[in-house]
C-alpha cells in the first residue's frame, strides 16, 4: 500500500516546513519556509525565505473587537483563509511549489488565553483553521500548540523555548532570548534543555500598539519606529501606577495576554491623558523597559550569569525600547538577534516550522520549567 503524504514526510530525516504566526500588531501573517533535518538536541534548521503578509484594516479590527462566538466562527475560518496564502506566497517566493513542502505548523492568531492564574478553568484559543489551510495547500498542517501543555498543568506559554534552545543555545555560555512582541518573553538558554527558564516578562507592543491606534484613530497599528515615544515625555505618576500590576510581581511560571495589558488596561488612561498622545507614548515605552528590566532583577540575573540578551519581534526594531533596556540592563549587553546570523523578523514563524516537525517526529517541545506543566508532551494537533 503507497504510504500518504504525511507519512512520507514523517519518515523523513530532512523536511521543508512552513511557519506561520500572526504579527505582533495583529495586523499580518509572517511566515518563515524552512529547512529541518533531524530532531531533538541535534536538529538543524535553514531558513529559505521569509516575509510579513498584510491583513487589511478591517480584518484587523474585527480580530481585535471579537467578542462573540459567532464572529470568533467567522474569523477562524477567515484567518484560515489568509494564513492559507501567506504559505502559497512564501512558497511562491522560495521559488517552489505546495508539492516540494512536507508540512506547515501555524500557531494561528490568540483572541483568548486564560491560564491558571486568571482562571478556574484554565484555558486558550487560537484561531486561523488548520484543516483550511491544509485544503487550500494541500500540505499536512500542525495547529493548537498550546492547549495540550495547558491540560498538562502548564501555563501554555512561552512556547518558543524550546526552539530557543535548539537553534540558539551555544557551548560554555548561558544567554537570554527576549522576544519583544504583543507580550514580551524572555528563554534563557543553557547546556541543559531541563534548566531552560522561560516566562513572560510583561507588556512587550501591545500597550504601545493600542495607544497608537487610538491615537491614530484606527490608521496607524503601531508606533513606527518609536517616533511618537521619542517626542513624549513619561508621565510619572501613571508609570508607577502601571508597574504595580500584579502580573509583575508574580513569580515564574507565567504568561500574559490581552486580558492583562490589551484595550481594557489602556482604556483608563486614555480617558484621562489621551490629550497628551506622545506622553502617553513615551510612558507605554518605558512601562515596558522597566518591566523587562525588573524581571531580570528578580527572576534571572540572581539565577545566571549572561553572556548577553538576544532581542527580537517586532519592539526590537524600536530604538526607543532597544536604548533604554540597554540603559537600563547596562553593563549586561543587548543585542539584537540578528547578530547570531539569524533575522530576527523569521525567528518566531521558523520557531514553530520546528515546533510542528517535532510534532510529527511525536518529540516533546513543550519545556516543564518554564510553562509549570507536570510532564514533557507533544504540542499540536495534526490535519493532514
């Protein structure tokens, strides 16, 4: 009997595979086609080609107003449809065709993510349906990263560290790899995947990006580089206030989303200083650098000695959040990831391309240390 499509590729040591995540600012699909050969603490990842694809403003803001089941329904499958062409154009754009790929791993866009400490019952959804993705490329496609590590006790998140260490880790040093997006993480990353400690730190764009939108009035997703941040000046008395959320001073496990820093935590001081946009800006900035910093302070750097933070997503293309975690982590290094050879606008989509070969090589990546679930499981859910 021929063997199907997808256990062909499961019996191959090399395989080409797609990753797809939604942008920082919900406004785009990045994906990374990559080269995977092997599995586990020896696998080997190339990256062929990478882009960003735009959503267009209205999807954008039907995903960030979804408060309904109806219209999560709607969007599921709309996404499916968008995360479906971003593969066909990273293919396109790597010059071959759905044939050549052995498999797409889409993480899918998160309207919900309510772990242990927000909720009885612990929970998270993503959305942009695998099974049209996989129909409209033929291509076997992994989705639902995240719920297994969840029903295994886990917070669900971060989930790229094990990827981090995989693709970053390096002989005789321990590093940090910060990812500043909607919510900002940090992995650091030593000779040992079991000493992995990995959370996230807090607020990474997402303040900045739903200040922008205000302030744009829905025409601008984020801050472009810092520019607005740059000509504010931080209002003190609601920086503090900010940096007495409780997400903060909680100790690892953790994991954050739009339910901690999203519109509704924005919304008060919108409505008392939104007629000093820049100076709002300009506190968002520094909310996150003081909340990145102050995590180091507490949980990492009294654990381990640094080589040097690692930075990417999209707040590292923020000067404004690049100098002052600089300032402020100084004499410790940070650099962006880009000078590991890597592009940092790849990492996270090339992170969960391996997330999903590993799913189908049936290995763990989930990492107990850093999401708190009992045991080591197989993250995603396979459409083939």
């Amino acid at each position: 009997m021929a063997l199907s499509r997808l256990e062909r590729a499961a019996k191959k040591r090399e395989r080409l595979v797609v990753g797809l995540i939604s942008g920082t600012s919900v406004d785009a699909a990045e994906a990374a086609l990559c080269r995977i050969r092997g599995s586990g603490p020896s696998a080997r990842l190339s990256l062929l080609a990478h882009a960003a694809y735009r959503f267009e403003r209205p999807l954008v803001e039907r995903v960030l107003a979804a408060d309904s089941a109806r219209e999560i329904c709607e969007l599921d499958f709309a996404l499916g449809e968008r995360f479906a062409s971003a593969a066909l154009g990273i293919i396109a754009k790597a010059g071959l065709s759905p044939a050549d790929v052995d498999l797409i791993g889409s993480h899918g866009q998160t309207i919900a993510h309510r772990p242990r400490s927000l909720s009885r019952t612990p929970s998270t959804l993503q959305i942009g349906n695998a099974a049209v993705i996989a129909e409209r490329t033929g291509i076997p496609t992994v989705c639902d990263f995240r719920s297994r590590d969840v029903a295994a006790g886990g917070e669900g998140a971060p989930l790229v560290p094990y990827a981090d260490w995989v693709l970053f880790r390096a002989a005789g040093v321990t590093r940090a790899l910060q990812n500043l997006g909607g919510i900002a993480n940090v992995s650091v990353v030593g000779a040992r995947l079991a000493d992995t400690l990995a959370f996230d730190t807090g607020p990474g764009n997402m303040v900045m990006d739903e200040l922008a939108r205000r302030a744009s009035k829905g025409r601008r997703a984020f801050d472009r580089g810092g520019a607005m941040a740059r000509r504010g000046t931080p209002i003190a008395r609601l920086l503090a206030e900010w940096l007495r959320h409780p997400f903060l001073a909680r100790r690892p496990p953790k994991s954050a989303g739009r339910e901690s820093f999203g519109a509704a935590f924005v919304a008060p001081a919108w409505a008392r200083y939104r007629h000093r946009p820049e100076d709002l800006l300009a506190t968002a900035a520094a909310f996150t650098v003081e909340a990145t910093a102050r995590a180091y302070e507490r949980w990492v750097l009294p654990r381990h000695r640094l080589e040097a933070v690692y930075a990417s997503g999209g707040g590292s293309r923020n000067p404004v959040l690049m100098k002052g975690l600089a300032a402020r982590l100084a004499p410790l290094p940070v650099r962006p990831l880009d000078v590991l050879g890597f592009p940092e606008s790849a990492k996270e989509a090339a992170c969960f391309a391996l997330l999903a070969s590993e799913c189908l090589s049936n290995r763990p990546q989930n990492v107990p240390s850093a999401t708190g679930a009992r045991r080591s499981v197989v993250l995603g859910k396979m459409v083939p």
